[in-house]
C-alpha cells in the first residue's frame, strides 16, 4: 500500500474507531462509506470486524454495571441464526443491491423519527429476534450489523449507558460469530492481518477519544448522535450500493 493510501486509511479508521468508542457502534457505517476506494470492499469488511471484535469488548467491560442480560436474549438468539447466512452471502455475492435497501430501510427508519412516528416501544420477544437475526446476516455479508438492534434497542426506554452496554454485549457475540465465519470461509486472509497491524494505532487512538467524550452527552444528544449516524450511513449506502 502507497503511503498516501496508508495515511488516507489511517484517517478513516481514526474517525471510524472514534464514532465507535463514541457511540457503542459505527466503525462499519463510518469506515465503509471511504475504506472501499483503498481496498476490495469484502477487505474492508473482514478488516473493521477484526477491530470491532475487541472494541466492543472494551467498552463493555467499563460499562457491565449498566449491562442486563435480558436485554439481549432474544436478539442473540437471532444473531446466531442470521450470521452464517451473511458470510455466506460476503463470500457468494455481489453486496450492491443489499447495501441500498438496507439504505433505503435507514433512511425510512430515520424519517420516522423526525416526523415523531418512530414507535415509543415494541414489546413481544418476536421484536428482538427478528433484529438479531437481521444484524447476523447484515454483519456477516457487508460488515454493518448495528442498525437493526440499534432500531430495536431505541424503542426499549434504556439509558444511553443501557443501550451503550447492552449493544457492546450483544456485539461481542455477533462480531466473534462473524469473524468465526470469515476464518472457516478463508477471509481472514494474511493480507488482512497485515492491515490489522498496520492500522492498530490509529485505531487504539480513535476509539480511546471516543470513549473519552461519551461521558459528557446526555439522553437527548445520544439519541441525535444516533439518528445522524443513521441517517448518514443510510444515504451512503443508498448512493454508494
């Protein structure tokens, strides 16, 4: 890689890294709207799942006070059944068509809320499964498994803290299932590894800040953190496919 490719990549996964150890997700809504112009796309996806994996590990463990399990148990019951159906789907097919109607569902999910019809709540274990499960074959086939529980987990009444844990619990089993799946589909490639090193810095420090910040945003913040994030990644993945 040429060293204005490395320093353009170093910057993405800095600013990537930071929205995750911001908001408890991100690296791939961020990371994958740049990465794919200095790498294959299925490159950039196996890379920001190798940092995320441990990321999301970190932050859970300074937030596991907040963390209840019966937040997530539903979701991860879905999480199992839909990843290996998204690495299938990475290592078979094309992920343009996917990307813009996950993005036109974003944009949709964002437009709710900013008209105040978003749902206050959705009860019944159906809710959360089904979100487990489309996280699974999201994260598995094109790296962005958050925007289902995180639609999810906003109708639930939590906390940023809550939410915060709960998503790097749910997370930590979701990016361990998926990177499982790239090693036994042969993604986890020495080129990827050789990425993964190279960019550890710039990664560490990006998420070590956002981490940082996170303690000073409020309820109202977080939730317009969220929703913008959202939306962004919704129209970059509706024009970028």
């Amino acid at each position: 890689m040429a060293v204005i490719d490395w320093a353009l990549g170093a910057l993405v996964i800095t600013a990537a890294s930071f929205v995750q150890g911001l908001a408890g997700f991100g690296i791939g809504l961020v990371g994958l709207a740049f990465l794919p112009y200095l790498m294959s796309p299925a490159t950039a996806i196996v890379l920001l799942t190798l940092y995320a994996a441990p990321f999301t590990l970190g932050v859970f463990i300074q937030l596991r006070d907040d963390f209840r399990l019966s937040g997530i148990r539903d979701m991860l019951v879905g999480t199992v059944l839909g990843t290996p159906i998204g690495v299938w789907g990475l290592a078979a097919l094309p992920a343009s068509l996917i990307n813009r109607l996950i993005g036109v569902f974003i944009l949709l999910i964002v437009i709710l809320e900013v008209r105040r019809l978003f749902p206050e709540r959705l009860p019944g274990r159906g809710w959360g499964v089904g979100a487990g499960v489309l996280s699974g074959v999201l994260g598995g086939a094109i790296g962005t498994p958050a925007p289902p529980v995180i639609v999810y987990s906003m109708t639930q009444g939590w906390t940023p803290r809550r939410m915060k844990a709960n998503l790097q619990a749910f997370m930590v089993v979701n990016q361990t299932l998926i990177l499982g799946g790239y090693e036994w589909a042969g993604l986890l490639t020495r080129e990827v590894w050789h990425l993964g090193l190279s960019f550890a810095i710039p990664a560490l420090v990006g998420v070590l800040a956002g981490i940082a910040l996170f303690g000073r945003i409020d309820a109202v913040r977080f939730r317009q953190i969220v929703f913008t994030l959202l939306f962004i990644s919704g129209l970059v993945l509706l024009v970028r496919g």
